[in-house]
C-alpha cells in the first residue's frame, strides 16, 4: 500500500515516516511540508533519519494525493481542513490525527468524509482505544454493583489533571452507564469524605519521574476486581495505530470512522 | 432441584453446602467424602457449620448421583476419571469445579459429555469468566506483535502449576489469536534462556496467603502495554456460580458445556 504522509519533517511525520517504512507491505510514496519549509528537496528518509528513500520533500499536497492509496495527517488544523477538501476532490482516503480543530474546520473534515473515507481519532494508540471501547462496554454489562476508579500516572512536567484520556476513559465508563461523566465524576478526595457514593465515578492522579503515561481503570465489587491497563511506553505509539489505520482503509466507502471502527470494537 | 455434592468436606465443598441450603428452589440431595476420610458419618450440614440437615456425608458417589438432579463437583483430581465414568453411567448433570487432572482424566469428561450434560467449570467466578471474554478480544484486537504473558497468583495450598484458573487465561490469550495453547505454552523460565521466542504465551506462577489469588494477561508491544487483572478474595463467589451452574444445566441435553456459557457470555 502506497502512503502519503503531509508534514513528514514534523515530529509526528519523521515517527510516522519510520514506522511506514519498517511496516511490511506499507510503502512511503511522498510526502510534503509547507511551502518555504527549509526540507523542501531533501530526501524523505533522509530527513527522518532513516536511508535515503529517493523521494524529495514537495510542496504540492494536491500531488502526493495522486500519487498514493492512502494520505496521514498530523499537522494543524487548517491544513487538516484543507487536507481533508483533497481527499474528497481526488477519492483519496485520509487518516487525520491533528487535534484542535476549530469548528469550521471540524466541519471540513465531515464534508469531506460525505465522499470519502476518514479516519479521524484524538489518540491513535491502538491500546488506548482498546481501553476506551472495552471500558464502556464493561461498565454497561457490569452494572452498578461495581464501583469504577480510573488511576493515572504521568511524569513531573504534566500540568493538568486528569489526564484527557482519563477523561475520556470517565466519560466512556459514564456513557456505558447510561450517565453524564458530570454528574458523577469525583475527581478529589480529600479528609472526612464520608463513604462513597454509589454510581460516583473516582479519579486519581499520581505524578513523577518521566513516566510516559499509565492509566487503570478498576471495576470493584465485593470479594473480586478487574482492572483494565494502558501503559504507554514510547512517544510512537500512535504511529501503529495509524498503519493499521491505514491498511483498514483500504476499500472501505465514505464515512468518518473512529479507531474503535478500525479495532472492530462495534 | 435436588443438588448433591462431591467432596462436600473441602474448603469450596463446605461453602457449596451452606449455598445450597440458602438458595430458593434448590434442595441438598446429599455430600460425599473420600473414601475412608474421617467425615464420612458426618451430618452435611454440621460439618459445614449449619444446623444438622439429616444426611450424612457418604462415600457412594453413584447413589448420591442417583438421588440426584445434579451433582456439584469440588473434590480432588484422583477421583475425577471415576466420577465421570458414573455420570456415563446414570445420565446425572454434573458440574465440574476439580481441577488439576491429567489427560486421562479429560478424555472421561469428554466421553461422559455423550451421555450426560457436564458442565466443565475450572473457575465458576462470574467476574471471573467475564475476565476471560475481555482477554479473548484483547488478544485479537492487539494480534501476536504484542507479547503476551500471564501472571498468576493462588493461595500456599495449591499442590499443582500452572492451576486451572491459569491454563483458562491463557487459552483466553491463545484463543483470540487463533492458536493452539499447547503449541505456544511457555511454562518455565530458568538460567540462560535465550531471547524471547515471537508467539509464545509466557507464565509465570505466584504462591502465598490464605485465600486471595490473582491473575494478569500482559500484552506487551514496541511502544505500549496493555493488561488486564482480576483479583479474588474470598472463595464463596466459587459456590455461588457453582449453584447458578447448576440450576443452568438441568434439562439441558447430554454435552460439554463452558462457565462461558452459563453466564451467557460464549
Ligand atoms: N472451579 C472453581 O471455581 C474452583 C475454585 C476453587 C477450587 N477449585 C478446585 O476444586 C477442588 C476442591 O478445592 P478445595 O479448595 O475445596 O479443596 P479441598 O479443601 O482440598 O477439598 C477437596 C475435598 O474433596 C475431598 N475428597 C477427596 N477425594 C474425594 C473423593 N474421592 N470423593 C469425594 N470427596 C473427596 C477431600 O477430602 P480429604 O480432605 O479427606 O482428602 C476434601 O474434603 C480442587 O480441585 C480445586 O482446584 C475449583
């Protein structure tokens, strides 16, 4: 399968160059950066530190989408927008995985997947939307005799919590209930907290050391617990997801699709 | 329902007593003990802790099969070729929780199952066979580039490895894969081993404690982990599936049948 990767000199583009080029049966065919990027010309291996490829960084998207089966987009926003315009011009599937985007452009990428297929997904990390789908239908088959807790550990530098993915782990487990995450999260416990309240939905966070990013999500009843865990260990995670993504695409007609449709987690 | 139990005396056999008596519907046909075993004279229920129920433990498993809808059994691997022979024999539902028995000893059950329904039930927990369905589709999802080891702890008393608990995880693993358990199992690990063969399921075994036992499928890839963990404390939950097992198979036509199954989760 020939891919096209735009933004191949960014930091997600070199990963994703790599990992195309070490994946069996997948075949980098272009890719470009904006015009004046000072990669134009040099070799697209190359640049991401792999042997030359005999491909030159273009300028010219519109000419990677002829020249490929499938297109990956990490870049911004508005170039995912007008990215995803091309796809839809040329018949050429995309996989887009910027985040950020505004409405408007939002909107282009729904426009485009009226005629072409997109698989578009905040996290590409093929665990982490294994996580995210068996969460919800755990929490629906388990009922409200378990009690959920969602646990996460990042290094020192993070600033936020929780984590989004353990939001968004939250929200999976509130959907599979029936119930606004909301409503329900408790996300400090702290002193006399009293005993816990039935259906509550816990966060904890830990931090430290240069921990990629580890979230458990425990389902507690009387005498017996399952825990479900991701663990990330290198910042290419993604790139996995989106071969697989890639090599999903193939064939499949218009529509924008989630990680969870490429898992086939329903 | 008349409900009998095989090795009524033991630690899950006292708990199948007092779950029998207590649950609606269900009547205690009878208990039998090892032969020559200091409690065969012995009130059922006495020995269980309840009030006296009339009925001594025997050391006659066909007559208590013949009293009997359905036969609950938790006694020891020796007696398991013979057991199955009886349910041949009579026609009578059994279900199997004795684990640790040889090839023998399944070839019996397998023939049993042409002339009687034979619930073979390594692990009655419903979390527990919950665990194995969220571990079949893991390993599916993830495929064999992930790999796959299984952690298992019991309590010190267990006299075998890897337990039936155990082997079930990890044919769960070798399931969603599409393979064979006997043909990847990779039981002990011990001096210079050499790299990791692709494919092999991994395990390794835990002893300690009184009660508590554990299991974890780890699913380890290039740039990410995923696991998954079941933890159980305290033994009733066996009886409790047990009898659910129980109620399930009467009337239920001479066949093999899973826990899985059971709990409607196949
Ligand atoms: N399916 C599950 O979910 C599950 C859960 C826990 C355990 N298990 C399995 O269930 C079995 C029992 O476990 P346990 O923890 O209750 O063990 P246990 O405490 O050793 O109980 C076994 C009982 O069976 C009796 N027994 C031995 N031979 C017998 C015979 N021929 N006829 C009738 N009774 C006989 C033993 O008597 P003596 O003490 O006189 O020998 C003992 O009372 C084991 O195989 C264990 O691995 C299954």
């Amino acid at each position: 399968m020939k891919i096209g990767v735009v933004g191949c000199g960014g930091r997600m583009g070199r990963i994703l160059v790599s990992a195309i080029a070490a994946a069996e049966g997948c075949e980098i065919a272009g890719g470009t950066e904006a015009p004046l990027s000072p990669l134009l010309g040099q070799d697209v291996g190359a640049q991401a530190g792999l042997a030359p490829l005999g491909i030159a960084v273009g300028d010219d998207a519109q000419a990677l989408f002829r020249a490929v089966d499938v297109v990956v987009d990490f870049t911004a926003p508005d170039a995912t927008a007008r990215h995803a315009g091309l796809a839809a011009e040329m018949s050429v599937p995309l996989i887009a995985g910027t985040t950020g985007l505004a409405a408007n452009e939002q909107k282009a990428v729904e426009d485009a997947a009226r005629k072409v297929a997109i698989v578009q997904a905040a996290n590409m990390s093929v665990g982490v939307n294994l996580l995210l789908g068996l969460t919800e239908e755990t929490a629906a088959r388990l009922g409200d005799d378990y009690d959920i807790e969602i646990l996460e550990m990042h290094h020192r530098h993070k600033v936020d919590a929780p984590s989004g993915t353990a939001l968004a782990l939250g929200r999976a487990a509130a959907k599979g209930r029936g119930v606004e995450l909301d409503a329900v999260a408790k996300r400090v416990r702290d002193g006399h907290t009293g005993p816990r309240r039935a259906g509550d939905i816990g966060f904890a966070t830990l931090r430290g050391g240069d921990v990629a990013g580890e979230h458990t999500v425990i389902f507690a009843t009387e005498a017996s617990r399952i825990e479900i865990v991701h663990k990330a260990i290198s910042r290419s995670v993604f790139a996995g997801g989106a071969l697989r993504a890639a090599l999903w695409l193939d064939g499949k007609p218009p529509g924008l699709y989630s990680m969870r449709d490429v898992l086939g987690l329903g | 329902m008349k409900i009998g139990i095989f090795g009524c005396g033991g630690v899950v056999g006292r708990l199948l007593v007092r779950e029998v008596v207590a649950t609606e519907g269900c009547e205690l046909s009878g208990g039998t003990g090892r032969p020559g075993g200091a409690l065969i004279g012995v009130d059922v229920g006495e020995q269980a802790g309840l009030e006296p129920v009339g009925l001594a433990v025997s050391d006659d498993p066909r007559a208590l099969m013949a009293a009997s809808d359905v036969i609950i059994d938790f006694s020891l691997a020796p007696a398991t070729v013979q057991h199955m022979l009886l349910a041949a024999e009579t026609g009578c539902a059994v279900v199997l929780g004795t684990t640790g028995f040889g090839a023998d000893a399944q070839a019996a059950v397998d023939r049993a199952a042409a002339d009687a329904a034979i619930v073979e039930a390594p692990n009655t927990s419903p979390n527990f066979n919950y665990l194995l369905v969220l571990i079949e589709r893991i390993s599916g999802v993830l495929g064999d580039e992930y790999d796959a080891e299984v952690l298992s702890m019991a309590e010190r008393r267990l006299p075998f490895a890897p337990s039936g608990t155990t082997i079930e995880v990890a044919k769960a693993v070798a399931a969603g894969r599409g393979v064979n358990l006997d043909d990847v199992i990779e039981k002990v690990r011990d001096g210079v081993i050499g790299p990791r063969p692709p494919g092999v399921i991994g395990i390794a075994i835990v002893r300690g404690g009184r009660i508590a036992g554990g299991q974890r499928a780890i699913f380890a890839g290039d740039d990410e982990v995923v696991e998954v963990a079941y933890r159980s404390t305290d033994p009733a939950i066996y009886a409790k599936g047990a009898v659910a097992a129980a109620r399930w198979v009467v009337g239920k036509p001479p066949a093999k049948y899973s826990m899985r199954e059971v709990f409607g989760l196949a």
